[in-house]
C-alpha cells in the first residue's frame, strides 16, 4: 500500500475524513442519501424524555463496535446520524455538565 491511497477509494491511513465521509453509499459531495422511509429515523431526540433519552444513548454505545465491524455500510450511517442526534439533544439540554476529575488529563 502506497500514501497514494488505497485500492478501495479510501485515504491511506484513514485520518483525513470522518468515518461519515467514508461511507461508500455517500454520495461524492458528502451527504447522506436520503433515507428510504421516514418511520425509520426514530423519535426526534426534542420530544424524548431524559431516561428514554439515556436508554437510546445507552443502546447506541453499546452496539457501536458490532455495528461499525459488521453492519451494512447503511445502517452505519444510521448509526452514525442517530447517535449524532441524541448526543447532540443529550448536550443542548446539559451545556453544564458535571466533568469527572478523575477523566481530565494531566496539563
């Protein structure tokens, strides 16, 4: 393998996208195809209450490695937007979050 890039399209190396923009079903200005149906984008994360939302954080995380090793390139992207949008809720909703000191590094 060559820093030229690799034979599957993908950059050498794999730092210089984002896993979203690696997906090959992405189109090639980097958007997401539109989703087959509606129904499947789930709940918008606004109208989840606090516990559902941790409950569907909790489930994205804990699926994350068996979806990004074995999932369809689609449902990765699924993925990918959906645990976007609840982390993105989980934020607008706690901007203060209390940080663990124990999980800061040392300056």
């Amino acid at each position: 393998m060559t820093a030229s890039g690799r034979q599957d399209g993908f950059p050498a190396g794999g730092t210089e996208v984002s896993p979203e923009q690696r997906i090959p079903e992405w189109g090639d200005d980097r958007t997401p195809a539109p989703a087959p149906e509606a129904d499947m984008l789930g709940i918008d994360p606004a109208e989840l209450g606090e516990a559902d939302l941790i409950r569907e954080m909790q489930s994205l995380h804990r699926t994350r490695l068996d979806t990004l090793r074995h999932a369809t390139d689609s449902a990765l992207a699924n993925h990918l937007r959906r645990t976007a949008e609840l982390e993105t809720e989980y934020l607008a909703r706690h901007p203060g979050r209390e940080v663990d000191p124990s999980r800061l590094r040392d300056a």
